[in-house]
C-alpha cells in the first residue's frame, strides 16, 4: 500500500509538470503527432530501405530467423554496425549483448536468442535503457511463455472485446493476412514463444484434416519467429470425431486413436507444441466421465506426445455446485494427485482460487503441489475488469500474484489473449500495453510494472517525460481504480449475470447455481459482509501454508485488501484508518470513482503529446469509465446500504442513480457499443 501512496503522489506531481508542459507544448510552433491508428503497436514502423544502412553482420547461413534479424536492425538501429554471433551464452534462448569500438554484439547459442537479443537492443533504443559500453545478459525465466486464445471456429472469440478471430479460418491455409506476421513479431520482440489457437471449450473439429491444415499453415508463418503452435483439444474427441463410443483414457482402442491423431499433427507440423485441455470443468468433457482421474487422463495425451516431444498442459479450473466453497475445490482435487503426472505434463493454475477476479490471493495449489510441474494462467483479457472499455493496466496484478508466489515453483507463464480483429489489435489503446507486460513478465517475472509501463510508453507513444510521467503514474493507480470501484476489501464475483462487465450485487435467478450467483460470494446480511472463509467458516485457509493460514484467519492480521474474501465482517466493524466497515467501503469506491476522474484529467493534459486520433479515442473509452465507475459504486453502495442500513457517509459523493433503476437497467456493453464478438454465458 506504501507504493500507491507514493505512486498517487508521483501522480499529482506529474499532472502538474504536465500542465506546465502544456503550455510549452500548445505554442504555435508545436508540432501535434502525425495520427496513428494503433495498428503500429509498440513496435518500430516499417520503412522502405533507404541505403546507407547500418551494417549488420552475421557469420553463417542467414536463416529466416537470423534474416528477420537483420531487417529489424537495419529497419531501426540507429548505432554502430551489429554483428549476430551463435555462441554459448547460458541457457536456451537466453543472449548477451556487449559493445567495444565501434561494433555491437549480440551472442546467443540459438537464432531465436539472437532475434530476442536484436528486439532488445531496439527496446533499449527507444526507451532510452543504452548504456555504454553495453553489456546485457538475459536469461528467460521460463522457456514457455504462451498466449491463450479463447477463439472459435466460427470466428467469435469466447471474452473477446477487440473484434473477432485473427484466424480467418475460412480463408486458411491459401490466404495469409499479413496480419499473421505482424502478431508473430510483436510476440517475438517481447519473448513470447507459443500460442495455443484455439478455445480451451474445444470444438473436436478444431482435430479434423481439413483443419489441421489451417494450423499447420499459421505454424509455418510463426515459425521463423520462435513461436510454436498448441491446439486445445476436446476429451470426448474419439467419439465425436473418432466416432469410438467411449473416451475413456484407460481404453486401448481410444489410446490408439490418440496416437494416430498425434502422428498425423507431427507429420504436418514436426515442431508442433502439444495440448491444452479444460477437462471436467464447466460441462466440458474428461476423464472423471469415465472413472478416471485427471492425472490419468492428462497421461494418457502425454504418452502419445512424448515421442515427438509435446506437451500437456493440464488446467486445474474445476469446481461443481458442491457444498464445498468454490474456492478450495481445485485443491482438492489436485492435490490428491500430486506427483502422479507424467514429466511432459503441466498442471496449468489461474492465479487465483476463483476466477480472474480484479484481486484475488493467490490459488492454494501454488504453494501446496510439491512434486507436480504448474504453470500460472494469466487474462490478458479483461473479463472482469471492464472488458476492452475500462483503461487497467495489469502488470501489478501480476507482480503482486509474484510477490506471493516465488517464481520458481513455476515452469511456465500462459496469459488468455485479448486480441482480436481491430484495427488496434486489443480493442483500447492501453490494452496493448497488457499484452507487452504478459510477455516481459513472462521472460523476467522480477520486472516492475513501473519499469514496463515505462518502455512500453515510450515506445507507443513518445518518450518526453512530461508525457510519460503523468501517463506511467495514471496506468499504475489503474488496476487499483478499478479494485476500488467494481470491489473493494475483498470482495469478489459481483458482476451481472452472463457477462461479466456491469455489477449486479443483487442477482438472482430462478434454479441458478449458487456459485454463479454475487449473493454466495458477498454474504450480505443485517450483521455484515463478506464470506467466512476462516477456519470457523469453510476454512479454505487451510489451504495455505501456515505462515499465511495464521495471517489470513484472524481479522485483526488479515490484509485489508482480502478482509472481505476471507471474513465475514460486521458493518460496524472498526477499520485500522478508524473508519467502520461501511465508512471504508464508501470511500474506497469513492476512491476510485475519483481515480478515474483523475485519469480523465490527466489525459487531457497531456493531448498536445498524442496524435489525434489516439488522443480522442482513449478520451472517449475513459468517460466510458468514469460513466461505469458511478454506475458500479451507486449500485453497490445502495445495494449493500439495504443491510448495513447506515448512512453515506460525509465527503462521498452521493449517488446519481436510484437502485430501482439500477435493477431495471442493467449495465451492458451493449449500453455502449456491442462488439463483434463477445461471448455470454
Ligand atoms: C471463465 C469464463 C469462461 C471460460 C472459463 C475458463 O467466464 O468463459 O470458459 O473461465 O477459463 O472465466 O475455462
């Protein structure tokens, strides 16, 4: 918490070095930035060959890999000659870069490091990072960084905001959208090496000739630029592709079908990368419809990828309407199978023990599976936090969930993607800055949110300060805002019925499951809020380690910020500011409400430093917001206010909305504008 204070303070102090700048930047003579419409990401333009380039030497075959090296330098580089070197440099595709006289080197013993070295003499470039003389050693913290696409063959995309499919899968395998490249370069400037295609509500027909040769087509175009391809696959797909009558993971005949489909990917893809599957979760089929375990079934595709070297990736997002608190059940069927994974099998975990939520603790099973290979699973897009409308930028959220779990009981990083058929790729400006964070982090989960809101900055837009300092200090304060605003002190899961993005406290509808309802995650009653999960409630503390399982089960210890998650409070209850629950509760969503005013400001300071287009387009998504922070905090507010039956109190700004209203017209994203895509449970 000490770092926001200083960060709202930077802030203010940057929102008013910008407002000095403006005036130096609205003299005449100021020349505004030619329009841009996004498309550009953070990468460097493109620009035809000019000539006197500089030199770029590479010793050996040039390999598309090494050639797109090449043109990268020669396209942007603005130093001495670049000599490419393959040479043991550390592990994988880890590189050195190092300057003497007149030359720089970039080393690495693969050509992927030598084009991750080259992007990242270019990022040093434009953020203002070169030393001299320059000596660089990266070493990337997990050799699997991936994109989860939740894309559908019939082009929606499941949680989409920024139009639809990038994957014209009409048009493929004879037409290539240039736009396939350029997705494989802006993942390869920032290190991401994989991409799994398709949604992990798998179609079978994703396994089908006709269809794998699409894959394979994309796979050739990503190639070059370190990227391998993974497909999520259906559990039931022998039988509703195979037409077998069972999918039973222990039965020969399904085995065999496995290995005949695996055989035929690797014959037209050989680097293909392996599969992702959400088994037993959400209806989705798996091995518990045939008495299996998940392990069992998990090893049953590991063995038929193993030959050719694929992988399993194995999610843990399982909970069923059980008595059991939602939040322990992935625990508890996990945990049980622990070290019964075979080695080319990775239990892939949300962050969180419920599900993308603004802020949750860390899941359990980070901390708890000793003998298993997990990997964390990221949303890049922003189911719950405002879809691709609201401005947050998520690396905090990821550094904090690195803060709590060491980065070396992982073996990997896959974030959900939020790309899409836009023209700005992420559907908000600033979305793009999400999809750079994932990568970076992914590479070095020790990188600060600071340091990446920095560079991307810089890159995308400009790197005069007055706009930087303002812009980095309003995209650090933003996932807070939006905690703030949608759900303070813990609380969790209040969102509308079906999609995700206005709230809807009061929810409830007829035979609904319980655990899709807000009312079982806030408790709301005369006494208090939030859910008891202390060990006199459903004690999912225990799942933690006992340092923590202390900490988090007393109120008194327990971080505010999940006080709500993992307690049921009374109204009356006395906060370490002094405040009672319910005076802390209205302020901190009139903090936030005010955040995002704050925003509002400081982007509007700063429009002498953005073209046009990006400059109206942003301001536009931010009264979006500032309309939805209201609509959020009155809601809420007045909702819970029917319990606590205490009064807003002074200096909070009062509600505009009637909660009657509020009932009657839900928030939607069709309120605004309606996506292409966009997919409601
Ligand atoms: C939830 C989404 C749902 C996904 C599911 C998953 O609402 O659309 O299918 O997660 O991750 O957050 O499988």
């Amino acid at each position: 918490m000490k770092n926001m204070r200083l960060t709202v303070c930077i802030g203010i102090m940057c929102g008013w070095l910008a407002a000095g700048m403006l005036h130096a930047g609205t003299r005449p003579d100021h020349v505004r930035p030619v329009e841009e419409d996004g498309s550009r990401l953070w990468l460097p333009v493109i620009r035809p060959v000019e000539g006197a380039e500089v030199e770029i030497t590479y010793k050996g075959k040039v390999s598309p890999t090494i050639a797109i090296a090449i043109a990268e330098l020669k396209n942007a580089w603005k130093g001495d000659p670049v000599l490419l070197e393959k040479k043991k440099t550390g592990r994988g595709d880890g590189f050195a870069i190092t300057s003497s006289e007149h030359q720089v080197r970039i080393l690495s013993s693969t050509e992927t490091g030598l084009l991750y070295g080259a992007y990242s003499l270019l990022r040093m470039q434009a953020a203002g990072q070169l030393t001299v003389p320059l000596s660089v050693t990266e070493q990337p913290a997990y050799d699997l960084r991936i994109l989860n696409h939740w894309d559908n063959p019939d082009g929606t995309v499941e949680r989409g905001y920024a139009g639809r499919s990038l994957w014209n899968w009409e048009e493929l395998p004879g037409t290539l959208s240039p736009r396939y490249e350029a997705y494989a370069r802006a993942n390869a400037s920032v290190g991401i090496n994989g991409t799994v295609l398709n949604n992990v509500n798998a179609s079978p027909q994703v396994l089908t000739t006709g269809s794998l040769e699409k894959v394979k087509a994309l796979a050739d175009v990503f190639r070059p630029y370190g990227i391998k391809v993974y497909l999520s696959v259906n559990f039931a797909s022998p039988i509703r592709l195979g037409k077998l009558d069972t999918a039973d993971p222990l039965d020969k005949e399904v085995i065999g079908w496995w290995k005949q489909k695996v055989k035929e990917i690797y014959a037209m893809i050989p680097d293909f990368g392996g599969f992702l599957v959400k088994a037993n979760s959400e209806g989705q089929p798996g091995p518990c419809d045939f008495g299996r375990t998940h392990a069992e079934g998990a090893n049953m595709l590991a063995d038929a990828l193993k030959p050719y070297g694929g992988i399993v990736m194995w999610r843990a997002f399982v909970y069923s309407p059980t008595d059991s608190d939602r939040a322990k059940q992935a625990y508890l069927e996990f945990m049980p199978l622990d070290g019964q994974f075979r080695e080319n099998v990775i239990v892939q975990i949300k962050n969180g023990p419920i599900d993308f939520q603004p802020r949750e603790p860390y899941s359990p099973l980070f901390t708890a599976m000793k003998q298993t290979p997990m990997m964390v699973e990221f949303q890049i897009t922003q189911e719950y936090l405002g879809f691709s409308n609201h401005l947050a930028y998520l690396a905090p959220l990821w550094e904090e969930f690195f803060g709590e779990v060491r980065p070396d009981r992982l073996k990997a990083a896959a974030g959900v993607a939020n790309i899409g058929t836009d023209v700005n790729w992420c559907g908000h400006h600033f979305a793009q800055a999400n999809w750079y964070a994932f990568g970076r982090l992914a590479w070095n989960p020790l990188l600060t949110s600071d340091r990446i809101a920095d560079e991307w900055l810089q890159q995308t837009f400009t790197s005069q300060s007055a706009f930087v300092c303002p812009v980095k200090a309003m995209m650090l304060q933003s996932r807070e805002a939006v905690v703030d605003y949608m759900m303070p002190l813990g609380l969790h899961h209040q969102f509308a019925w079906g999609h995700h993005y206005g709230p809807e406290p009061w929810c409830s509808v007829p035979g609904a499951r319980p655990d899709w309802l807000p009312s079982y995650y806030h408790r709301a009653d005369k006494e208090g809020i939030g859910f008891d999960r202390s060990s006199k409630g459903s004690n999912a503390v225990s799942q933690y380690p006992d340092s923590l399982r202390l900490i988090y089960n007393d109120k008194t210890t327990c971080p505010e910020v999940y006080l709500l998650w993992f307690h049921h409070v009374p109204w009356q209850y006395r906060m370490k500011s002094g405040r009672t629950l319910w005076g802390e509760l209205c302020h901190a969503y009139d903090r936030g409400v005010r955040q995002v005013r704050g925003f509002q400001e400081i982007w509007d300071s700063v429009e002498p430093f953005v073209d046009a287009r990006r400059f109206r387009e942003v301001q536009s998504k931010l009264k979006i917001q500032m309309r939805d922070a209201v609509w959020w905090k009155d809601a809420c507010l007045l909702y819970f206010q029917t319990f606590s039956g205490m009064p807003i109190p002074a200096g909070i700004e009062r509600p505009v909305h009637e909660l009657e209203d509020m009932k009657r017209f839900r928030l939607e994203i069709s309120n605004y504008e309606c996506p292409e895509s966009g997919f409601n449970k």
